[in-house]
C-alpha cells in the first residue's frame, strides 16, 4: 500500500499541473470499473433475498470504504 501523504502529494502535483479535471475522471471510471466488474458480481452471486441483498452491499461496501480510507 502507497502511504496517503505520498498520494495526497501525488494528487495534489497533478492539480497544480492543471490536471485535476483528469485526476477526477479516472477515479470517477476506476470506482465505477469496480463496483460494476468486481462488487456487483459477489453481489449477484450471492444474492438470495432483498434482506441478504442489503446486507452484502452492506459488508462489501465497508470493505470498499475502508479501503478507500486507508488510501486516502
């Protein structure tokens, strides 16, 4: 794992380049590539009911979070 002050950098060197429109777009399509590719397939799999539904995207979204939280 990148340390978050070595990404905030990063992310703050490509806006200063003006490049942040870019930043935000690729971020943008690799969330969506993963919630459509990866999160949304463990979901369908093991999807029984609406109950079960809810609490699959519940326990992968906490992992997605996490996640995110340690990279940010």
């Amino acid at each position: 794992m990148i340390p978050r002050e070595v990404l905030s950098r990063g992310a703050e060197a490509i806006c200063r380049r003006g490049q942040a429109q870019r930043l935000s777009t690729h971020i943008k399509d690799r969330n969506k590539a993963y919630l459509q590719n990866e999160l949304m397939p463990l979901v369908e799999k093991d999807a029984g009911n609406a109950i079960e539904v809810l609490r699959l995207v519940y326990r992968h979204w906490k992992i997605w979070n996490e996640q995110v939280v340690m990279t940010s």
